[in-house]
C-alpha cells in the first residue's frame, strides 16, 4: 500500500517546477488563514464568492502570459488588448450591432493582434520585449479611436443576456465568469500538457535551435502561443463590459503585469521551458487573496501593489538562482563524464 502511494509520489515530484507550486499553494492557504483569523467576512460564502469571481479575470490572462513566457517570450500586449476588447465590443453595441456578432468581430480584431505578435516575433525575429511593447501601444490606439477618444454610453436592454452570460449570471451556484474561466483552463491546460502543440511550446523554452532540429515549426508554435493570449485577453475584455456595461479606454490598465504575476508566482519560469497551469490558477489566487484580504486589513492600494511586486521578484530571483544551480549541477556532471 505504501509502495502504491510512493510511486505517483516520487513521480509528481519529478516533474519541473513542482516544488514552487507546492510552496505556493501552502502560502495560499497560510495566507487564507491569517486573513479569516483577522476578519471572519474573509471566509464569508458572499466574500468567496466575490473572491473567485475577482480572480477569473487573472487567471485567465495569466493562462495567456504562461503559454508565452513558456515559449521563452513575453507579452506586454495584454492589457491593451483587454482595453481593446472593451471598447470594441461597447462601440458595437451602442451603434446597434447584435451584441453576439459584437463579440465574434472584437474576437477576430483581438486574434489579429495575437497573430502579429507571433509573427513579429517568430518570422521577423524582433525581441518579445520590443514586439509587444509596440503592439500594446497600437493596441491601446485602437481603443482610444474605436469611439472617437470617448467612453461609451451604455450598451443597453439589448445585451442584458450578454452580461448575463459573462459576469452576473449563475450556473450551479457560481457565478459564469468562475465557469468561463475554469473551462478555458481545462481547455488550455488539456493542449498544453496532452498535445503535441504543446510539448512543441516547452520544447521552444527549453531550447529553440534543438527544437528547430527536432522538426519543431517554431514559427507555427510560437503564433499559436501568442493567438492563446490575444484570446483570452479578449475574453477578459468582454467580461469587462459585461460588468460596466460601457465600454471605458483604460481598461486593462496594468494587466499585463498582473498576468506576470500570476505566471511567475504560480511556477512559470520566465526563461522559459517551464510551468505548470496548475501553478498559475495559485498564483492568480494568491493575488486574488492578497488584494482582498489586505482590503479588509484598510490597507490603501499603494500597499497592496508593492506587496504584490515584491513577491513577484522575489519569485523570479528564487526561479533564476533554482535554473543556474540546475545548470552548474548539469555542467559539472558533464565534465566528470
């Protein structure tokens, strides 16, 4: 019986990464507890409700962060695409559009975002820094001139179902934002960890010249892991006019370093080769936890910020110091050998 329980248990621990999900994950529940001994509304059925329904939008646009920072890349186009998908979606739908041919339309205007990134990237070999920098400015543009530099009026009685189905209403007692995200993750994190795309993505993490050997189409995959992003980033915009009902140009603001931080915090190694999905649902939830619990404890935003960013470099210098010692093991093996 013991032998049994071992063996799936020296082969989870095997696999890279683990050991900072693990950490995190207890540091998500130490950190539950102290917020609930200090406010017992923390772990009130109305607060966690709220609580998971503030983390889906992380979570998904951490998914998005983790199939590229897996591929060794980055992705600062996030949040601008998030403000995108906002104001695309609202514009539509105050000039009258079907609001479900609203979201198919700001869908592709999103991927086509998504698809340059990839393609700057892979096909012209510009740095992921660079790239996306340039893309999330574009992309902020567009925002800002998709209603003539103005907010939207309220996109109306008309898309009532629409914001039904992306923010207020339920399914079996969860609110649907739980549910969008949960499903996409199983989805991504099926193709991830199940397909052949993505043993591709971490194979371009690990090393890209020996993937390219390999056969590997390091064009193809690496696009399909910033499409990934685009996507979901689309999605969390469209949850954003759901919740407003308008459509605002600042939305998404900072998201992209949220997303950062959900990845890195959650396991992602931000050299790339490296992560587990699993590892982001905690990271975004240990964010989700820190902003709502330091908010019952009256800390201001400014503070809730700065905890958040230390932990995010403490987690990559831990992530950095953990792959060197790795490689100076591995090059003192082979040395020997």
């Amino acid at each position: 019986m013991v032998l049994f329980i071992e063996k799936p248990f020296k082969r989870l621990m095997r696999i890279r990464g683990i050991g900072q999900v693990l950490t995190v994950t207890a540091g998500l529940v130490v950190l539950s507890i102290i917020f609930g001994i200090m406010n017992p509304i923390f772990f009130s059925s109305r607060n966690v409700a709220n609580l998971l329904r503030q983390i889906a939008p992380i979570l998904l646009i951490g998914i998005g962060q983790s199939y590229v920072l897996i591929t060794g890349n980055i992705d600062l186009s996030i949040g601008s695409v998030v403000g995108m998908s906002t104001m695309i979606s609202a514009t539509l739908m105050t000039k009258g559009i079907n609001p479900w041919v609203s979201v198919l339309i700001t869908i592709i205007a999103c991927l086509g975002v998504g698809l340059s990134n990839g393609l700057l990237v892979s096909f012209a070999k510009l740095p992921p820094f660079i790239a996306t920098l340039g893309t999330m400015t574009i992309a902020r543009g567009i925002a800002q001139i998709a209603n003539n530099n103005y907010n939207t009026d309220s996109i109306g009685e008309a898309a009532q179902g629409l914001r039904d189905f992306f923010y207020y209403g339920k399914t079996f007692g969860l609110y649907n934002t739980i549910w969008i995200a949960l499903v996409l993750w199983a989805i991504f994190n099926f193709i991830l960890t199940r397909t052949k795309t993505g043993r591709h993505i971490y194979a371009i993490g690990s090393n890209a010249e020996a993937a390219r050997l390999s056969g590997v189409n390091l064009v193809s995959t690496t696009t399909k892991a910033y499409l990934v992003s685009a996507f979901v980033s689309c999605v969390v915009g469209l949850i954003t006019t759901a919740t407003s009902g308008m459509g605002t140009m600042d939305a998404g603001n900072s998201y992209e370093l949220y997303a950062v931080a959900a990845s890195v915090i959650g396991g992602v190694s931000t050299l790339g080769g490296q992560g587990m999905l699993f590892g982001t649902i905690i990271g975004a939830s240990i964010w989700g936890v820190l902003q709502n619990g330091l908010q019952f404890a009256g800390a201001p935003v400014a503070i809730r910020n700065i905890v958040i960013g230390i932990i995010v470099v403490i987690s990559v210098l831990l992530d950095v110091i953990v792959r060197s010692g790795r490689g100076a093991r591995k090059k003192r093996i082979e040395s020997t050998t």
